[in-house]
C-alpha cells in the first residue's frame, strides 16, 4: 500500500476529498490531502517541498511545468469554478443580474473584500476599471480570512470567493450567504487541473490517482462541488 500525498488549491477541497476517499477503497491506497491558496501551493513547491500530486490553477501548473516540477504528461483537468459575492447572513442582498446593477452594488459597499489568489485579483481589477474606489479594497491571505471577515463585519461588507468555497464554508457554519455569482459577462472562470509532480517516489499510484481525478466518476463527483 502506497501513501499518496495530494497538495492542492483551496476551491477543489471537497472534490478531490470525495474522489480520494472512493480511490482508497478501491485500490487500497492512502491519500492525504492539504489545501491552501494557490499562491500558497506555488511558494511551497517551487520552494522544494516533495509532494505527490499538485492540484492548482492552470496559470500555476504552467509555472510548475517550466520549472519542471510537474510531469505535463501525467496531468488532466478537474474542471471549473466560478466567482460569486458573499454577504454576511441577515444582511439585505442587492440586485446584481446585470453589470450596470453589480457596478452599482460595489459603488454601495463600504467595503470589498478580496482574497490574494486568482479570484479576488480578478475582481479587485474588475472594479477598479469600474471606477469604484480601490479604498474600498480590503486583501486578506485566502478565501477563508476573506468570508469569516465579511461575517463578522457591521458595515456593508462584500466578499469574493470561488463558489465551491463559499458553499463549502457555509455548510461548515461561517455566517456568510451567496449574494450572487458575478453577472455572466464579467464572470471569470478558474481551470484546475492535476499533475503528478516529479519529485515523488510513487509515480504509478499517482498517476492513477489523476486519472481518478479526471475520469468521467471523478468529473461528476467534483461537479456535485461546484468545479464542473
């Protein structure tokens, strides 16, 4: 029996955690996993911690891949997430169907909390080429410190999050509500995708693992998610 060790991005948590646990019971392998912020994931392989398999943003992989710290031949895609806005629970949600009605909704917010990976960038730019003010804009490390902020927050406080973390973190009882994904036509989709990293000592189990990951099975369990 081989113990695999999976680092990955926080959104594909519950995913990855659901494939992993039907993969042990079918090839009797055991798979530890730890998530944190993608850039997080970035500073700790590249800084030359051994791992088995690497779960991250495309943009990440590629660093990964000319680094030659990932096999770009044992990888696949997981799928995609998206953005929402979150608020604090009982706050009043407001309208956010449209561009004009979102651009409205933060030139209102007192504050717009963003996280320092791909998804409150994006948004922190978003708003910025809006005009809304970049004195609004508080960055915090990940998206867990982003929703426990809005949570505890009087003011009118927005938070950016994947939505396979904001569902995640509501289910686990963090005082938030989904206000709205961002509007279709400024939404901005995350691939994540899995690699086995060169440095592990169990390349075939990990392999195997990936294919788990992007298999049809896998895909649909991460659907269940929010990563389709």
């Amino acid at each position: 029996m081989t113990t695999l060790k999976v680092l990955g991005a926080g959104p594909v948590k519950r995913g990855v955690t659901l494939v992993a646990a039907e993969f042990e019971k079918r090839t009797g392998h055991k798979v530890t996993v730890e998530f944190a912020g993608a850039p997080g994931v970035k500073d700790r392989i590249l800084g030359g911690e051994v791992v088995d398999i690497a779960v991250v943003p495309r943009a990440t992989m590629n660093d990964f891949e000319k680094a030659g710290k990932t096999i770009a031949t044992a990888s696949g895609l997981l799928g995609r997430s998206r953005i929402g806005m979150v608020i604090r629970q009982g706050a009043a949600a407001p309208d956010m169907s449209s561009v004009e009605a979102f651009k409205q909704a933060m030139l209102n917010a007192d504050e717009i909390v963003c996280n320092v990976a791909n998804s409150g960038n994006y948004v922190a730019e978003l708003v910025g080429k809006m005009g809304v003010g970049t004195n609004k804009l508080v960055k915090l490390g990940d998206t867990v410190k982003v929703l426990d902020h809005v949570a505890a927050s009087a003011r009118n406080a927005f938070g950016v999050g994947q939505l396979a973390e904001i569902s995640e973190l509501a289910d686990k009882g963090v005082a938030i509500v989904l206000a709205a994904p961002l509007p279709d036509a400024i939404q901005n989709e995350t691939s994540y995708e899995a690699a086995v990293a060169t440095a592990s000592n169990a390349k075939d189990a990990a392999t195997e693992f990936v294919r788990a990951l992007t298999s049809d099975a896998g895909r649909k369990l991460l659907a269940t998610t929010g990563i389709d």
